[in-house]
C-alpha cells in the first residue's frame, strides 16, 4: 500500500509529495491558483483535507512504532553520552505497546487513537519521555477532536507542543525535543503541504542542530558545558517519528 495521505493536494493542484522530493515548484507551492482549486474542491478551505482511514491509520502507527524500536541502539548511544542511557529502552517500550494494540487503535478515529496512544506513552515509555510524548499525542488528539485539513492538525500539534512547554517547564532552545517539535511546526505553518514531503530532512536538521547546543533541560543539563557536541537524544527520537509521518504521508511506506 503506498498511497498518499493528502490526496487533495493533486485534485487542489498543488505539487506531489513526489514533485517537491525532487524539488518541483518547491517555492510555489501555495500558490493563489492552487489556493483557488483547493477552495473549489471543499467548500471555503484551502488547506487539504487527510483523508485518514483505518488502514492508513494502521500504516502510520505501525511504521512510526517499528522505527522507534529499529533505533533503540542509536537512541541508548545518545542518552548514555549525555543521560542515563535509557532513552532506547524507554521508547521501545512505549511503542511496543503501541504496536501491539496497533488493530484496536486504528479502528478508532484519527485524534481518538492519537488519545489512546497519548495514554500508552505515558504509561510505557517513563522516564521525562514519557510524560512529554504522552502529552503531545493526548493534546493533539483532544485539540485534533474535529480536524479534517492539514492545516487543522498543524494547529493541534501547535497547541499540543504548548502543554509540552508547560508539562517540562521548557521552551525551544534548551536542547530538547522540543528543539524538532518548535521549528517542524513552524515549518509547518509557513509551507503547509509544501513542507510534508521534506518533514524528514527538516526534523532531521533540526535535531542534528541540538549538537551545539548547551542542555539547559532534564539530565543533560547537569553536565552543563559538558552537553555541548552531542545530539540530544529526544530530539533525535522526535525527529525519527516526525521523518516517518512525513514518509507515510506522501505515500512511502
Ligand atoms: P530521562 O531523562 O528521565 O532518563 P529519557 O532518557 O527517556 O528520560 O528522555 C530524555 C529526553 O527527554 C531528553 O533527551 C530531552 O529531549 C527530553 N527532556 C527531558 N527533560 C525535558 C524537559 N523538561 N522538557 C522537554 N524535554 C525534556
Ligand atoms: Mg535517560
């Protein structure tokens, strides 16, 4: 199965996950004759709509749970140069639990499911993880509760990394997670469906940009200078799961 999950965005004209790949049109992606097309197909909305069915559900979850745990490695590697080493273990714990309840969460809604997965991070993974990814899905799912568009959920995930800041008492810049999360979202909202199909590349930049950085947040920051030079190892998590939504909604499962 490899078809995408933003079928609008050929019938609204604007470029494939394909022809941005290639870097087709990247810079008008949005334009007012796209803009046009995409209002005529639904109504007053421009943005396109995700047309999530169950087995595109089952896809996502799958894919992105299968790829947390193929990076437990690279995951312990990273909190052990700067943590307690667990960070692996931690998140293959949380989405082996999601994988194995992977049937019964894609029989439910989009943001119902992202709910249930929230509740299951938390639960599994531990650790400061756990809480953090367990909020972001919670949130997105209960801000996502009538989203249809991309730009509905860009604005879910918008308001869930702001429970994110408020459960870690953290913000951008402190060499986190949230180090992807802030700049893919923001990404997000400037390109909308032009940014999809680059979702891995940016996250992936956005994580390796935390190696400069001096931890000022979780188990990191008792090293103080000593942080310096190395990935923080949610941002490396958090950019593995966003470069898999990314695949998978452009149809490359
Ligand atoms: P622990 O730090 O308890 O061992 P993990 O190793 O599973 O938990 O997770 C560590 C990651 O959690 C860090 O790399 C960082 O990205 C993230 N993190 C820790 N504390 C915070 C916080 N207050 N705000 C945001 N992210 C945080
Ligand atoms: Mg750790």
């Amino acid at each position: 199965m490899a078809r995408a999950l933003i079928p609008l965005a050929k019938e609204a004209g604007l470029p494939s996950c394909w022809a941005q790949e290639e870097g087709a049109q990247e810079e008008g992606a949005l334009d007012d004759g796209a803009l046009d097309d995409g209002a005529q197909e639904n109504g007053a909305e421009a943005s396109p709509g995700i047309g999530m069915e169950r087995e595109d559900r089952l896809a996502l979850i799958v894919a992105v749970a299968r790829a947390v745990i193929a990076h437990e490695g690279e995951l312990t590697r990273l909190d052990q140069a700067i943590g307690d080493g667990d960070h692996g273990v931690n998140m293959r714990r949380g989405f082996e639990a999601v994988l194995h309840e992977a049937d019964a969460l894609a029989e439910l809604g989009t943001a119902a499911a992202l709910e249930a997965i929230g509740y299951l991070l938390v639960n599994r993974i531990g650790g400061a993880a756990g809480p953090l990814y367990g909020t972001l899905a919670l949130s997105m799912g209960r801000h996502g509760g009538n989203a249809q568009t991309l730009d509905d959920w860009i604005l879910a995930f918008g308001q869930a990394i702001e429970d994110v800041k408020r459960r870690g008492k953290s913000e951008g810049g402190q060499k986190t997670l949230l180090d992807v999360f802030v700049p893919v979202h923001a990404v997000l909202v400037e390109k909308g469906a032009g940014a999809v199909a680059q979702l891995a590349r940016i996250a992936e930049d956005a994580a390796e940009a935390t190696r400069p950085m001096r931890a000022l947040r979780g188990r990191a920051a008792f090293l103080g200078d000593r942080s310096v030079g190395h990935v923080d190892p949610g941002a490396r998590s958090a950019s593995l799961i966003l470069g898999v939504i990314g695949r998978v909604l452009c149809g490359e499962n």
